[in-house]
C-alpha cells in the first residue's frame, strides 16, 4: 500500500429539492457579487437558470454564458477572468456539467493572478488564491464537483489539457438527480463511459486493495446498471441518482487512496482526440479503452484482467486466465455498444490522416511512459489506429 | 436514495515515516502552545512519545496522559480542559487510539465553552468554537480520526455518550501503520469487530445502493481477512494498513452515503455494558451482534441478511432464504470466535444482575425506537439475556 496526502473540503448537498432548499443560505457565506457560468440553453429549458435567478435576487449576478464541452480558454476561461477582474467578483456559480465547472474553476485562479491564465494550467506558474465556487451539477460525469481538477482546450494549438490546483475544489457541489432528467441518452452513455473509465484507469495497476478493489467494481457494475436504466427511462430518480454518486467520487481518489499510480492512459489519449477533432470526451474514451486494454494484456497484467472479469463481469472464474482476460475486454466493449456508444473512431469524424500527429502530441505531453504499463508513442499510434 | 449533506474537512497523511516527514511542517500551522495528550506507557515503549517531543521541541508542550479506554469526563476531559484555560493551548495533538482522540475532541470544544463541558456532550448546549485537533493514531479501530464523533464515559451515572460536533473534525489525521505493530491479538481483534460494527450497522438498512453495498462488503471482507493476518503476523505492514484505512472510514458516513439511516443499535447497546462494566467495547460489540441478528431475522429484513451471507461470506445463493440468513449469522459469530474474542458477556465480567437495569438506560437514551428494526426496552433485555 503506498503513502498518500488527502483532503476534499468540498461540502456535497445531494438529492432532490437541495437548490431550492439550501442554496441562497450558502451563497449568503460568499458575498454579493456573483459570477453566474453555464453553456448553452439546458439550463432555461429546464427553468434551473429562473430558478438561481429567483434564489438569488438580492446579489448582483454577472453571466458568462456559451461554454461549451471541452471548454476553451478563448473565448471562454479569458472572458470569465476579464469579468472577474474588472466587478471584483465574490463568487462563481456553475450551473452546468464538468465543462462549466472545469472552466470556472480555470477562472477563478486566473483572476487572482497578475499573469496569463495559461500559465497556470500548464504548470508555468502557481496559484496563491481563487474566487470560491460553487456549482449546481446537471450531468453525471466528469466529477469535477468533487475534486480540484480541471481540463481545458485551447484551439490555437490543439492542447487539451488537464491539471490540478488545490485551489480550485468547489467549496460546495449543489447534485440534484432530478436535474439530469433531461440529458439525452448520448450524454448519458458518454457520461457513463467517462465516470467508467476515471474507476478503470484507477483500477489497472499494480498495487491495489481488497477495499479499493471493492468499492471500484461496485462503482463499475452500479454505473453500468443504472446507465442502462436511465437511458431506458430518463426520470428513474434512483437510477440516476447512484450514477451521479459514482461519478462524483471519480476523480477524487477515493476510490483507490493508497493504491499505485497507474496513470490516465485513455484520458490522455483522448485529450488529443477531443482537442484535434472537438469530439465528445466519454464516447473518445470508451472508443480508446478495449483497443488499450488488448494493447495492454500481458503477463504482468492478466492477473488484474481476470479479477476485473471476474468481479465486473460475473465471468467464470475456472477458465484459462487469458480466456478470461479477453472475454472481460470484449464484455467493455459490447457494454459501451448497448449503451449506443459509435465504438470506430471513423463513426465520429476521425480518419488516418492526423493520427501519428495527435500520437506525438500525446507522448510529448501526458507523461504515459509512467504509466502502469508505459506507452511509448507508437504504443499510441497502434492504440489509436485499433480504433479507427 | 436520501438526501444528504456531506463535508470531511479532515486531511488525512496515511503511510510509513508520515510523522517525521510531515509532522513539524503541520503543528507550525496551529501556533506554539501545544496539549499532547495520551493513553498509558503504550506510546513511549513504542519510542513515539520521545519523537514527537523531539520534532516538536520549538512548541511549548503541555501533557495530558493517563486517558483510558472508554475515556472518562471526571478526570480526563474536565483536566484537558483545565489546562487549555490555564495556558490558552493553540493545538491539541492527540497520540494514541480512539479513546484519547474521542477524549481531545470533548477537551477541544469545552475549552472553548463558559459553562460545564457535559452540556456540549449532552447536546444541553453548542459549540460556537474549539481548539484545532492534529492526531497520530496507535490502534485501528474507531475511526475517530476522520469524523467529527466521541464518545465520553461517565462513572457517577453510568452514562456512556457517543455525539457528534461539527467543531471537531480532527485538522489533520497522521495514519502510520507501523505504529499499530505492537497492538496485542486481543485489541486488534477488538478493533477489527469496532470496525466492522461500524460497516454492519449501516449496512442493516431498508434502502442501500449498489456502490454503497458493494463497498461496504469489501470492508467488511477486508477487515477479516487483514486482521487475521495481523493476529498471525504483528508487523504485515500491508495488512495493518489496508485494516486501518479500512477502520478510518468507519462512522464518517462515506461507506453509506444516500443509505437510509439505520440506527446504531449495536453501539447503542454496548455503551450501557462498557459504561457499568467498563469492557473493551470491541468485544462488548461482537458479543451482542449476532444475538441482535438473530432477534431482527424476519420477513422485513431476510433478503438483506441473503446479500450479506452471499456477497461477504461467500454462501451459496441456492438455498431457502432463511437458511442462507442463519449460516451468515453463524459465520459472523464464528469469525469473531476466531480471531479470540470471548463470545459471551460472563466471559467478560457481566452476569444477569443488571440487564434490566441497562436495558432499561439504553431504552431511554439510545433512540434505538428509531432505528431500521426499532428496539423496545424489552427487545434490548432479551439481546442482552441471548448473549450471555
């Protein structure tokens, strides 16, 4: 077991009617001047943005509105800061996904920071303070509501990338499941493929416990049940609830505290899919993870292959461990199919022609050579073209 | 699924050389006036105590020792809080288990407090403030050292108090399992039933999730298997880790969050029997646990005992219900019997003479009518009568 240094001050209030309940009173601890931050129409369609604006009508509300999946610093991150900056903001309340909230949280350093905001999130330089946020949630996915990550795009040079700045958990995550009633069946099964893959690439590695293991195959099989259950009936309340808890514990590192680094393979791989091609981030991912996951099966790996078809899966254990193995593999696959994931990169307007381009990228930028089993850059070009 | 509001500010610094690595760095964030309170001889013979006074001899350091198990009001908490007032204390590191850390959260919150500190543990007043907690823990056990509970003992009126005060969330928890290496068989199986108690009376509820059952079985599955190991072998560091994380999460409500509450009706019970016969409250626990599975064994609850035989022990699903619920009673028994612990209340002290006496204090202060299968004054006499 290995030695680890954890704190998650984020205050979570869950479940049905929690806004309505308890947001003007929280947002009273903040102060006045508030920075209201969404992305399209969702949230008037489904009359949560009349409903923050009735809670909160003593404060002075800013908007930046428009963020958009795989949020950008340009316009979006840079026009937050100049808002911030210029109305001395208290507070920013997301109302969105991890995209809203990873691009708040990008703001809230970057504009209590003299420098360009980029140089935080990559690493040139540190936060020494931010503006609190809190977020309402309204998909399940991503779990930036629990943790101090974020991930942002930058289209001038195709970097996508992810960081963490201690700064930036949210002083309290609002979840309300009812608020994911309206998110269509794609979301959905993109959401849960993204919460899936934050368990697996926690789970693959070398040094894991019978506590960890247990709780991220429970948090794998609850997702893949009650994915399927939302998506055959959008309001089933508990349904989506025990999803939206098994993607908010996802990049927390709850699920694996003590357990080894095992790195973020897929994630890294498809930082580079989303940042070249715009894609949706779950079904990138679920696209890359079997392909990786046959890359990967070895000797040193089909151990943990068989307990997590064993365990996951429900596959017999007294069979050939490679049998197991790539039954397990094919079992994630057809998963992510039923759910209506397109499972070909070609399915989602990625060809041949940029792979070995995006292959480099990766290798320069997301470290996989320290990964649970490293990935050199043509381990990623292989990766990438099994996916095509 | 419930609602529910959740926040653990505590930092946890889990592993091998944590207190010489980081323990300085984090008592000069509290100030210099340090209370260091502890147990017996346990944390000297181990060479902590000289440790600690080494790594800290920049602080002004004041002593509060002699803090038994199942800690006293008159005089360990009445004396801790003695002390703060006197020397105007900015930090209390707490060294040892549970009781000495339960024992520093009543001080903590007294010494900030005009009247008599019973009000607070007695919910007769509340905390408006308290003094910062650090803590190194010695036994894995209670779990203390990530929520914001305690547990004080009073000899004038039999009364043993478990309560909870926001105020006294440890600030930072050091978890070094090699200082649980010289815990005896008898406290270390004591701890795992603690622990295991505190998983079993969450996991008894009417309304869990998939995530949370799944996590709570592999507590559960980790709990006996590591603490085996640790009877057998005192220094499988490996094993008194994954025991102690396993302990930590134990009452800080993350093991069950969304579940319904379920009481804590075992707890409940024991306190009476530990405060009129001052036992080890572990043994206490798995003494009265099967004989309150047993008397709640009915048409209302056999499904969840199914789960339970099935998923932690491993029974074979084919069977009558009922049979399958007895076996998993029975095993839960056995293990206890196990790893050493005396399975009957005249093995510890504790004859027929005062049960109607107790049952009768636990009936009125424990609140078990609350509980998933509420428990009348009768039900709890003849819990206790079945045990002994």
């Amino acid at each position: 077991m290995q030695n680890f240094d954890y704190q998650t001050p984020t205050r979570l209030i869950f479940g049905k009617g929690v806004v309505d309940e308890k947001l003007s009173e929280v947002m009273n601890m903040f102060g006045k001047k508030v920075l209201l931050t969404y992305g399209g129409g969702s949230i008037k369609k489904m009359g949560l943005y009349d409903k923050v604006k009735e809670l909160l009508k003593d404060k002075d509300i800013y908007e930046l509105s428009g963020i958009q999946p795989n949020p950008k610093y340009d316009p979006s991150v840079l026009d937050g800061v100049k808002i911030c900056k210029e109305n001395d903001i208290d507070v920013i309340l997301a109302v969105g996904g991890g995209s809203v909230l990873d691009c708040s949280k990008a703001i809230a350093t970057g504009a209590k920071y003299e420098g360009d905001p980029w140089d935080l999130i990559s690493y040139k330089a540190f936060a020494t303070n931010s503006i609190p946020i809190v977020d309402i949630i309204t998909l399940a996915a991503t779990g930036s509501e629990y943790d101090a990550g974020g991930v942002i795009s930058r289209t001038d040079t195709n970097d996508k990338i992810g960081y963490v700045d201690l700064h930036n958990f949210p002083r309290v995550s609002f979840l309300d499941p009812t608020y994911t009633f309206s998110v269509s069946k794609k979301q959905t099964a993109a959401g849960c493929a993204d919460a899936m893959n934050h368990i697996m690439e926690q789970y693959f590695t070398g040094d894991s416990t019978l506590l960890n293991d247990g709780f991220m195959e429970a948090g794998l099989k609850s997702l893949m049940i009650n994915a399927k259950k939302c998506i055959e009936n959008p309001k089933d309340y508990t349904a989506r609830a025990e999803m939206m808890l098994c993607c908010t514990y996802g990049c927390n590192q709850i699920y694996a505290l003590g357990s080894s680094y095992s790195g973020w393979p897929c994630h890294g791989m498809e930082h580079a899919l989303s940042a070249y091609y715009d894609i949706t981030h779950g079904e990138g991912l679920a696209i890359i993870t079997p392909r990786w996951m046959k890359h990967i099966l070895s000797e040193k790996t089909v151990e943990r292959f068989v307990k997590y078809g064993v365990n996951v899966f429900g596959i017999d254990a007294g069979q050939d461990k490679y049998d197991i193995a790539n039954q397990a593999i094919d079992a994630t696959y057809k998963f992510f199919e039923t759910i209506g994931i397109p499972m070909h990169l070609k399915d989602v307007g990625i060809d041949e022609s940029r792979i070995d381009e995006m292959a480099h990228h990766v290798a320069e930028n997301e470290g996989l050579d320290k990964a649970w089993v490293p990935l050199s850059e043509k381990d990623i070009a292989d990766i990438f073209r099994a996916s095509l």
